[in-house]
C-alpha cells in the first residue's frame, strides 16, 4: 500500500487552509490579507474575463449586465476584496402592474481572479407575473452559459429539471443548497417560494475549484 509522506500530508494541510481563507474573503468581503501562496495554488476565474461573462454568453438580453474593471472595492484599503469595479449587477426583465422581475450578477476574489461568481434571479408579484417561467428559463441559460464560460462544462440535466419545477422550490427561509459539480468546480444553488408562487428568489453561486467547498 501506498503511503503520503508527512511533507505531502503538510502541503495539503496547508493548501486546505489558504483556499478556506480564500472563500472566506470571498463570501464575506472582509477586509483580510491573503497570503501569496493561495493566489498560486488555486484556480481562479480570470480577472480580464470574469466581468464580462454575461455579455459573452449568446443571450442578447444581457449584453448590458456586468461589465467593469476588475479591481479593489475599496481602493484606499490595500487588502479590500476584489470585485468588478464599475459593472452594471442588476438588468430588469419585467416591471409593471403585475410586478417585476430582476437579475443581478456579481462577482469576488482577489488579485489573481474570481473566487465566486453570484448571480440572482427575484420574481415579486402582487399577482402571477405573465411569462415568469420564460425569464426564469432565461436566468437559468445565463448561469449555465457563465458556467460553460468559466468552468468550460455544463450541468447535468437535473439542473434544468428542477429550475423549470415550480413546485420542487423551497418555502422561502427554508432553501436547501444543490451543489452540482461542474469541470474544475462546481455551483450551489438555492431556490426559494412564497406559498403562493408569486414571489421567487433563485440564487447560484459558481466557484473556480471544488477545493472551495466548505466542510460541515
């Protein structure tokens, strides 16, 4: 039997470590150094590309969402977060009487690229909103076409299954995330609804490398 030697044991210790704090800047934005070694040992999405996934995907719709420069949030804090500095995060489907429908798209990391890629879809109605299963069929295109752009791979057919299923959606407050493992990574996502269907919240998150994955 094969055995790790305690310096390869060491090494993965110690990558585990920098790609937790890693996620953790991500996901919180707080202002903490990273080491420079995390930036060499990870996969990243590219900060050249990251910003303008939504406009590179085939749908027309959001050629106007994101956008930016890639750049601290905070330009007079040296250890700020990263994030796409001048993008446009919300593109508005539908709005009128019977309600509205938006999309927003942003993005964390730090130097070297993206860590997380979060997009969201709100539906708020007073009453069903016409065609709300088309723009929500929209939203789920432009995450798998950011996913293909970003991970260079698609969903498995569940995904899409259970997007387009109204009534597999949690009650709001008590969404459960779906990770599905995508290429080199892999995108959580929750879906949520009100008791009667008219207000929806969909959220994905798309991470560059399955080590991102929190332990529970």
């Amino acid at each position: 039997m094969k055995h790790e030697t305690p310096r390869k044991n060491a090494f993965a210790a110690s990558r585990y470590t920098l790609l937790t704090a890693a996620l953790f800047l991500g996901l919180t934005g707080c202002e903490m150094p990273v080491p420079e070694t995390a930036k060499a040992a990870e996969n990243f999405f590219p900060p050249a590309e990251v910003c303008s996934y939504p406009a590179d995907g085939p749908i027309a719709t959001f050629r106007n969402l994101g956008g930016g420069n890639w750049g601290p949030s905070d330009p007079a804090n040296n250890n700020s977060a990263l994030e796409c500095v001048g993008a446009n995060r919300t593109v508005q489907l539908h709005d009128d009487t019977t309600g509205k429908i938006e999309i927003e798209y942003r993005v964390k990391g730090i130097e070297n690229g993206g860590t997380m890629v979060v997009l969201r879809y709100s539906a708020n109605g007073g009453r069903a909103i016409p065609n709300e299963s088309t723009y929500r069929n929209m939203f789920a295109n432009l995450v798998e076409n950011t996913a293909r752009l970003g991970l260079k791979d698609g969903f498995p057919d569940l995904y899409r299954r259970r997007m387009s299923n109204l009534e597999s959606f949690s009650r709001e407050g008590k969404a459960v995330a779906e990770t599905y493992d995508v290429g080199s990574g892999f995108v959580s996502v929750t879906r949520e609804a009100s008791e009667d269907r008219r207000n929806l919240s969909i959220e994905a998150r798309i991470f560059p490398d399955v080590a991102l994955k929190l332990t529970e």
